[in-house]
C-alpha cells in the first residue's frame, strides 16, 4: 500500500472529540483544548499518543500497556506561549535548531531554542499499511538571519507500544546555517527504577556547570561532590537529592556504539526504551528531577552536542553547519516494552 496524507485545518478542530480517521488497527481523533490548541489523538491496540499539529509537533501525551509515560507537571493542558518553559508538561517535544539548550547569561536566545513552541505552517496525516503518524512543516525566515524549513514526524506501527520521532531540517538560505537538535524526550519517574545502556558507565559524565535555572542547595552541592566521586546514579532511590536537577552529559558517542540503546527498568517490571544512532546523535544528556510539582527521568536525550547554549557548543566546535540546500535528517525510537 502506499503512503498516503491527510492535510489537517485548524478549522478542523473544536472542544468536541471528533473521530477523523479510523481502520481495524487504529483510530484518530481531533479535539481543541480549552487554551486554544489542537490535539490529535492517535491509538493502536497498546496504547496511545497526543500530538500537537501545530504547535512544534510536540507529543504532549504517551500512555501504552496500561503506563503514562510522561513526566509529572504542573500543566493540566498545553498552554500558548513563545518558549518551552510556557508549557513544560510534555512527554517530547523538539529542541533546537539554530539554538539548543540552557543558554548562559552571554547568549541571546530563549531556553531550548525557537523550535519547540513553534506555530506550524502545515500538518497532515500520514497513513500507511502497518503505521499512522503526524507530519508537518514550518519554514523559519528572519530578516538578515537563518532561513530554514523543519520537518517533523510522530509515527506509530500497528500494535506496537514503541514510536518513532523523527526530524527534518534543510538549510534554505545561501550561506551556511549553524544547527543545533535535541529530541528531548521527558520520561515518567518511578522510584527504584535502575538504568542500563549499551555504553561504559565511564562515558556518563556529571554536569559540572550550573545554569541560571539552577539555584542550588549546600545538601545538593555536596551530593554532586560524591557523585564526582562515585560515577553515575544507576538506580533511582534517593529522591529527595533529586531538587535541583541532576544532569549528566554523554560526549562522541559513536566511539562506543553505532546504534545505541538506553533502557530504565521499572521495578514494576516493564521498561522503557530508547533507540537511535550515534551517527545522527554524538551526543547525548541524562536528567533527573524529582520536588512536589515535577518528577522527570528523562534516561537519554539523544543530541547533536551538549545542551549549554549555542555559545559553549561554537567554542567546543560542535556545531553542525549546514550548506545551503543541506537537508540532515533525525529519527529515534521509543517507547515501553515488557
């Protein structure tokens, strides 16, 4: 069967559920959230993912085999805003692409970068034999700036508690185009839950740097000082050292592994995992936050560098450039398996 695409309308969407598309393997439905946002719901035999068509193409939701999969937020719904930090309750969202990361007080650009909150110029349906997903496009122009067009995809096979997210990005201006990308993937806590991955424990390095965001406390300074000590946390079983975030750094990642896999096993017994390639992603991070309002244990942000700001990746000399009409392309694979 061939690929086929549904172009989806804002005018589509209303606060009524509305069934869009339906076979014997899956069922999608559109709906408006009272902030203003469209959400398209698509379900498989194991679960299911909320997508924002137009905004970023953020996942907002992942639950499959009976688990939520995101993290704990404070937002009960997306709300509408210019940076990631106006609507930091998502299980996925795309961080980049000119800017990444936590900026220090010498850059200029907003937490995360221009793409996450993005209004998307087109969204559509994609339809397969064994697969639905969620496409769509966004040119970003700037006057005497970048000029580029993003391409992102959420895509779910039939019967499957695993998904792909996938990013396209082609350089549209004439000149070279600086590019920046992380999937930044914010994965439920649950106590005790251990980490396994196909890299040396030696290669999780702690974050040494301490962002704005960060106000840290004597207790958690001393904690980061045994952690130097130590290694890496490979068990989730002190929480309450957990506040402020605790970040870890994975550096030239395809001097270990060509296709990587990072795993957090639930004591429950099921467990989530991430997959992609150090071709595409050299670099990934590791955080964990856990206070009253926020509980995340995102295990693996699969990067193109650190996320430090654009400025920290230009002095390291890991940003990617781009040529004009140079188009790069992401693709990771996620989700719960038993």
């Amino acid at each position: 069967m061939m690929k086929s695409f549904v172009y989806l309308y804002p005018s589509q969407f209303s606060e009524k559920e509305r069934l869009i598309f339906q076979n014997d393997q899956f069922s999608v439905t559109s709906f408006l959230y009272p902030s203003g946002i469209e959400g398209v719901k698509l379900t498989n035999s194991q679960g299911h993912l909320i997508v924002l068509p137009f905004y970023g193409q953020i996942i907002w939701e992942a639950h499959f085999k009976g688990h939520n999969l995101t993290m704990k937020n404070m937002f009960k719904e997306p709300k509408i805003g210019s940076s990631i930090i106006d609507t930091y309750g998502c299980f996925a969202f795309h961080s980049g692409l000119i800017r990444n990361g936590c900026p220090s007080p010498a850059d200029d650009h907003p937490l995360h970068g221009e793409m996450p909150c993005a209004r998307m110029d087109k969204a559509w349906l994609i339809v397969d034999e064994n697969s639905i997903g969620i496409g769509g496009e966004v040119e970003y122009v700037k006057g005497f700036g970048d000029h580029y067009l993003a391409q992102p995809e959420v895509i779910l096979p039939a019967d499957s508690s695993l998904f792909d997210i996938k990013m396209k990005v082609t350089n549209l201006a004439n000149v070279d185009m600086p590019l920046q990308y992380m999937c930044h993937i914010n994965y439920c806590y649950e106590h005790n839950a251990t980490f396994s991955q196909n890299i040396p424990d030696e290669a999780i390095q702690l974050r040494e740097s301490i962002p704005a965001h960060v106000k840290p406390t004597p207790e958690w300074l001393a904690f980061n000082e045994q952690l130097k000590q130590q290694g890496t946390i490979s068990r989730l079983d002190q929480p309450e050292m957990y506040n402020p975030e605790i970040v870890f750094f994975m550096d030239n990642l395809s001097q270990h592994q060509k296709e990587l896999s990072f795993r957090m096993h639930s004591p429950k017994g099921h467990c989530y995992v991430t997959t992609f390639s150090s071709e595409e992603f050299n670099f990934a991070t590791r955080w964990i936050l856990y206070n009253a309002d926020q509980q995340v244990s995102a295990f693996v942000l699969p990067a193109t560098c650190r996320p430090e700001g654009y400025l920290a990746a230009e002095k390291a000399g890991t940003l990617i450039y781009l040529k004009p009409n140079e188009t790069r392309s992401f693709s990771v694979t996620t989700g719960v398996e038993e």
